[in-house]
C-alpha cells in the first residue's frame, strides 16, 4: 500500500498525498458530504414519535394565525417545523444526533454531529461574498463567519434563522436550514427588535418572527413620493393591470432615489415608462406622448425620470455579465396621439437594456412568486447573480444578448454559433449567422428563419399590434428591420418595402425608425408619389436634416428646384450636419445598414444614417 508521503507510484516526483492520492482525499469528502445529508434527511423518519408530529401540526397551525399576512404557506410550515425541533424541541433533535454518532467511526463526521448537536438562532450582517460564501458577521457576538452565497441577499442586508456550526473545512463555517429569512437594508427597526429579543433570551421562537408581523408595513414614504405612488397605482387599477411587482418597483425607486421634483405628475409618468418598457403594460399600448397628455406633463420631463428611473433598476441588475401578465386591455384614445418618439438610438442590434430587461422577464417568468413580498424579492433581492437559462432555448438567447455585447468581432461570432447550435431556430441566432456567412443566398435563409420564429414567438395574432414596449417582441421586430435593411443594401429596393410596411403595421409607434428606411426604399424604388405621400405624414419637427435630404431629392426629380435654389443647397447643408458632407465627397459605399448609431443632431453618427439614407440617389452630389 502506498503511503501518503510516499513517491507517487504515476512517476511524477511528487510526494503521493500530493499527486495522485488528491482523489483519493475528494473521494472521501464526498463519502462524508454524502452521510451527512443521509443523516439529516433521516431525521423526518426515524427522529419524531408520532406524538411529535401531532405537536409540531398544531403548533403549525398557531404560527399560521399569527404570520398568514406575512410569509406564505410554504415559509411558515418550514419555520415554525425547524424551530420546534432545532430549538423549542431541541432535546428531539439531540436525542437523534445520538444516536447517529454511535454508528460513526470517522472522527471528522463525530466531530460535525457534536457541532450539530447546538443549533442556535442567527442574526448576521453580510460584509462581503468571497469564494461562493457570504462573509458574514454576527450582530450579538460580532463573530465572522462563512454562510453559503444566496442570491437572495447582498452586501449591507442582514440574514436571520436557525443555524449549525458545520465545521466542514474550517470552525467559522456554518450549515443553514432552509428557513432563513433575508432583510433589506430599509429594515432596520426589524433587526433591532430582533436584536433586542434574541439578548434577553427566546422562550418561544413565535416571538421572534412575530416582529416581522408588527413591522410589516414598509417604511413609510414622505409627502410627495406618497402622492407620486398614488398616481402611479390610480393609473394601474384604472387600466386594470393588476401585477403587484410595479408598484414594488415604484416604491423601491421613490425610496431610494433622490429627487429634486416640483410636480409629482412628471414623476409618475416617467415610472410608469419605464415599468410600460419593462412589458408590465402587456397588450395596453400606450406611447410616451399618451402618458405625458395623461397626466399633463411635458414629455421631457417624463424622459428624465424614465431614464432616472431605468438607471436605477439598471444598476441594480449591474452585476448580471417576467411571466409578465398581459391583460386583454385596450386604451381607448386618438389614433393621432400615436406619434413616433424622438430616435436617439438606431440600429441592427439590440438597445443595451434589453438584455438585463429579458433576463428579468424570465426570472419572473420562472419564480414561484404569490405575494407582493415575493416580488419584492426578486426585484431587490436577486438580481445582482447571473442568470441561470432554464433550457437550450433561454441558453441560446443569453448567448445571443452576449455576442452583440462582444468587445471583439472573433468573441461575437464565437457567442453566436454556440448559440445557434443551441437552437437552430432562435432569432438571435439566426440574426447572428446572417452577419457571418458571405453567401447571399444564406444570410437570406437565415433572416427569413429568424422572421419566422420571431413571428411564432410572439404570438401574433391577425392585426395585432406587436409593440416594442415588450421585451419578448423585441427579436422579432428586429428581424424585420434587419432583413429589410440588407436587402436594401443588396439593392433589391422592391423587395425590401415588405418587411418594413409589415414593421410600421405591427408597431406604428416606430421605436427603430424603420420610417426612414421605409421611405428611402420608395425612392430607391422609383414609388416617388408613394414616398412623398408617405412623408407628409412624419411629424415635421423630427429629425429635420433627414427631412431637408428626402425634400430636396425630391423637389429636384420633379424639377421644382432650379437655379439659385439649387445653389442654396450646399450651403443649407453645411448647416444640417458637415460631416454628412464629407461622406458624399467621398462616395464610399455605406455597405450594411450599421448595427448601432446614436444620434444627434448634427454629429457623426446621424450623418452615417443619412448617408446610408441618400447613397445612389440622383442628385446628391449638389448638396456639396
């Protein structure tokens, strides 16, 4: 036999214990991890007398009058179980232990049960994670301990329950049981009372949880973000949208974000932007425009506390790399009041929230949430962990949000065969494949396929409306902009009007600007009537450099422009943007439509989307 300071007998030089015999050391701890679970899951069967699980049912049963509007069934049932036989009932729980340590020869084992044999009731502030624990420190003793990472908590919030010294590694490490309970940081009067009773000594383990029923209500908000959260909850029931999990997230931001607000309208009409971005407003269409008539406010200030507000919730998903109800609402208003927002961001990719806006739909989408506690869990407690795809489906779209996210064009193109071997049939993915492949005919393949199962997915319906505001339409309607865009530039003009009429129909609110690309397609086709019908519609303080270019094109293929008219132009478009000037001069090829632009009037990026706009057009190179 060989001896754990021996040679290793594979040749290496290594001393034995070093080498090879490591698996020996793994395949032991694994032996002893595994008859410690055995130990424990025994205790149900062989550790309570029939007259124990009569007492532990109606002592369930008291704890359920006092904490029914606090915890759900579930957490009340482990509570109140683990605190009869871990604390209030303890000599049952020893009794068993016992026993077991007589059937033990491993000194490592004994050594657990007998830490075991104590378990004791926590109070701990997390200080920090490190290698997959929560460092934590305990608020009666100030000891430090390791306490298994839960993506429920965060540094800065307190955990609370019952737990074991489990001396597996080393003596600060401990072993939890299933009911503890995480605090947010806003809950200070809870751990103080806690505090409080666990240092006068606990008697009944009631009294404890107790506090969590006498501090129940969430710190109360002042004056004007009580009168912003009653806007924002009258707007909700008014349109029957009945999920508590907007309302949690108003109150989190009115709570912890600063404000500098006169009016509390503005306020609410942001938030309820941003929880309508979110996908909270399902079937119910409402436009930013809707929303600031609604409470008669001015769109910019809605926009600041939209985007004050998204920044927040953002921030709290920073860490990251909703079955949302969708109510058979409609909104009865103007079909006019269904303008196009001012474009700040355009592209073939994704906008930069909509991956941490997915990934929080499916954490809804999978969480067994009843109660607007639960919710508040979710939203305050477990988004700072990555997420984990519940099938090959939600892995292959992840990869997809993280491929349009590479720093690298080789990492990006990595991501998106990986994600298209995961499934095949991902818009993504298939959005993705059609950026690698050189072969016209397959990037065509692809975008068709990724048309078409963006369309199954979002469930479409005959004259729906397929708006952007919801996350999980979002592929699809970028499918369509894509495959119209590259046929655009593979100049097949007459084919390329389809899918963008088929865009502006499903969401005429236009979040992409397909407008633009729309009209450009009916020049470029020659449907000159067609596209100067068309652009009387677009409102005319949107983007009036892209107006001037189509104008002017326009006016001169009818011949309306003529001599000092035509001179003016130059230097009107010196004005517009110069930059965009330099790009005519040059007379590249804009090549596809690019993946991200953001614009602004008159810098470099709205001149690239006009370029791209005008490029071919008869005419342009009078405008320098």
């Amino acid at each position: 036999m060989v001896g754990r300071n021996d040679p290793c007998p594979c040749g290496s030089g290594k001393k034995y214990k070093k080498c090879c015999g490591k698996e020996q050391v793994v395949d032991i701890q694994e032996i002893i991890n595994l008859e410690l679970e055995s130990i424990m899951e025994g205790f149900s069967e062989e550790g309570l007398e029939p007259a124990n699980y009569f007492e532990a049912e109606q002592l369930t049963r008291h704890w359920h009058k006092a904490l029914s509007g606090v915890f759900d069934k579930d957490m009340i049932e482990a509570v109140a179980y683990e605190a009869y036989v871990f604390y209030d009932r303890v000599d049952i729980w020893r009794k068993y232990i016992t026993r077991q340590k007589k059937h033990q020869k491993r000194q490592r084992i004994l050594d657990i049960l007998t830490s075991w044999e104590d378990p004791f009731y926590l109070l701990a502030k997390i200080q920090a994670v490190e290698d997959g624990n929560f460092i934590i420190r305990d608020e009666l003793t100030n000891d430090i301990y390791h306490f298994p990472l839960s993506t429920q908590a965060r540094p800065g919030e307190w955990l609370f329950g019952l737990v074991m010294r489990n001396p597996l590694e080393n003596e600060k490490e401990l072993q939890p049981t299933s009911g503890i309970l995480f605090i947010p940081h806003f809950q200070t009067v809870v751990v103080e009372s806690i505090k409080s009773k666990l240092e006068d000594g606990v008697h009944d383990s009631l009294e404890l949880y107790k506090v969590f029923a006498e501090h129940a209500q969430l710190p109360e908000l002042p004056a004007f973000g009580t009168d912003v959260l009653d806007l924002v909850e009258r707007f909700l029931t008014r349109h029957q949208l009945q999920s508590e999990l907007p309302k949690t997230m108003a109150y989190a931001f009115l709570t912890e974000v600063p404000l500098n607000a006169r009016k509390p309208e503005g306020v609410a009409a942001g938030i309820l932007q941003t929880i309508n971005t979110f996908g909270f407003f399902g079937n119910l269409y409402v436009s930013q425009k809707n929303l600031a008539e609604y409470f008669d406010t001015s769109v910019a200030s809605l926009t600041k506390y939209r985007d004050l507000m998204e920044n927040y919730l953002m921030d709290r998903m920073k860490d990251m790399p909703e079955h949302m109800q969708n109510p058979d609402v409609a909104m009865d208003v103007d079909p006019d009041m269904f303008m196009p927002q001012m474009l700040t961001t355009m592209g073939t990719d994704p906008r930069i929230t909509e991956s941490g806006m997915w990934q929080m739909v499916m954490r809804v989408q999978h969480s067994d949430a009843e109660s607007e506690i639960d919710l508040n869990q979710i939203v305050q407690q477990s988004m700072n962990s990555p997420y984990l795809p519940a099938d090959d489906r939600e892995a292959a779209q992840l990869l997809s949000y993280q491929a349009y996210d590479a720093v690298t064009e080789k990492e990006r193109q990595k991501l998106a065969k990986q994600a298209f071997k995961l499934d095949a049939e991902n818009t993504d993915a298939n959005l993705l494949m059609a950026e690698i492949t050189s072969d016209p005919a397959e990037k065509q393949k692809h975008y068709l396929k990724a048309i078409q199962s963006g369309q199954q997915k979002s469930e479409l319906e005959k004259d729906a409306d397929i708006t952007w505001d919801y996350v999980l339409h979002r592929p699809f309607l970028r499918a369509l902009f894509a495959y119209g865009a590259w046929l655009m530039s593979q100049k097949k003009y007459a084919e390329s009007i389809q899918p963008f009429e088929t865009l502006l129909e499903l969401n005429p609110n236009d979040q992409q600007g397909a407008r633009w690309l729309l009209a450009s397609t009916y020049i470029r086709a020659g449907k000159w009537s067609k596209a100067e019908d068309f652009m009387a519609e677009f409102p005319p303080e949107e983007y009036e450099a892209i107006d001037f270019y189509f104008d002017s094109i326009m006016d001169m293929h009818d011949g309306t422009l003529e001599g000092s008219e035509l001179e003016e132009l130059s230097i009107e478009a010196v004005i517009w943007n110069v930059d965009l000037l330099d790009l005519i001069e040059e007379d590249k090829n804009p090549g596809e439509f690019p993946r991200s632009l953001s614009l602004e009037s008159g810098n470099e990026d709205e001149a690239k989307l006009i370029y791209w706009l005008i490029y071919g057009m008869p005419g342009i190179k009078k405008f320098i």
